[in-house]
C-alpha cells in the first residue's frame, strides 16, 4: 500500500505515457508475473541438486545498473527508501530527463555485520539506458557497472526483504562442504514479483563463486 501511494504520487506529479507504462508494467503481476520485462542477461552453466534443494550455476556479464546503498540495524526494513529513489531515477529525475522502462530483477547486494546489514539495492538499466544511462540528480543514487561473476542460484516465494536472510542461511546450509567454493561473507537478494503479486512469487539468492 505504500509504494502504491508513492507512486499515484509519482504519477500525479508527471503523468507522462512512459511513467504510466513503468508503473503499469511494475504492477502486472497480481496475478501474472511481468513476463514482458526486459531482464538482466544471463547464462545457465549448469542445474545442480543437493540433499532435495535445486539451484543452479549462472554467470552474469559486465552490465550498467542504477543503485543506491544504505546501511541499518537488523530488524529494520529501509527498502522502501531505497527503491523509491531508484524508482523516481527511471521516472525521468535524472539531469537528461530520460524516462527508462522497469526491469527485473530488483538485485540488492547484502553484506550482513554484526548489529546492522548493509543494503546495495540496484535496477538494472534496459537496452535503451545501458550504453549511455542518465545521470542521477539524486547524489544518493548512483550508476554502477559490474564486474562479470559467476553465481550459485537458489528460487524461493515470499518477499526477497523480508525472507530473504533466512533463506541464505538455509542454502549456505545445504551447500555444505560445496560452500567452501562461494562467498558468504555477502549475498544477493533478487526480486522479480510485483509488491502487488501476493501468490507465486518469485525471489533468488545468490552466492559469488571464488575464483
């Protein structure tokens, strides 16, 4: 209910063809799952199975991503913060003024410390954005481009913030003696379902393997 707040207001404030159609395509996903959403590229190396759990080997290229990083206590949820910024960049509040359309994944990066996590939340930027993208009036948000890493992959339902710590703990578990060969000290947490979608929902954790 928040985020649809934020956003008719986001609306309201710019109601151009290309916010609506970011919004639009952010929200299918009640009942389906935004198929038509450009997706971060990737390739399967391998399907893998230990002890009934399913994940998969994938690596990822050197791509353009927009992210913005907090840090807070455990137990705090500051994603909302972090996506609307994200969110209001896509819109168009970027010094060119360029509309970009909604991707999938939303990918955060997340390095647990003692008493707090820190949070690297990122959109991946569409073909359109990836070669140029805007430059972010907000100097909270920034452009990234990573490096190309190789991933172990495991799905899971429920909400990427809020299930996500728990289900790493769960596949560093499973992997056993084999997480030895990826890094724990941070994983990333992928969301591909709308906030609205409140049934079969789609979510990733992932390990870095260590080169």
């Amino acid at each position: 209910m928040f985020l649809l707040i934020a956003l008719v207001g986001v609306v309201s404030c710019s109601p151009t063809p290309q916010i609506l159609d970011s919004i639009s395509g952010f929200f299918k996903g009640v009942t389906g799952d935004s198929g038509d959403l450009e997706e971060v590229p990737y390739k399967t190396i391998s399907k893998e199975q230990i002890d009934g759990l399913a994940y998969e080997i994938r690596e990822y290229p050197s791509v353009n991503w927009v992210c913005k990083q907090m840090k807070y206590a455990v137990g705090d949820k500051p994603s909302r913060g972090q996506f609307m910024s994200l969110f209001r960049y896509i819109s168009g509040s970027n010094e060119e003024r360029q509309e970009i359309a909604m991707t999938r994944p939303v990918l955060s990066k997340m390095t647990p410390n003692k008493d707090s996590m820190t949070s690297n939340m990122c959109f991946y930027l569409d073909s359109s954005a990836q070669a140029n993208p805007p430059t972010p009036e907000d100097k909270t948000v920034v452009v990234e481009t990573n490096k190309p890493f190789t991933v172990a992959v495991y799905e899971f339902g429920g909400y990427a913030s809020e299930d996500s710590v728990d289900e790493a703990k769960m596949f560093a578990k499973k992997l056993g003696d084999r997480v030895n060969t990826v890094d724990t000290d941070y994983y990333y947490s992928a969301g591909y379902s709308s906030p609205m979608k409140f049934w079969n929902r789609k979510n990733e954790v992932m390990f870095v393997l260590k080169q």
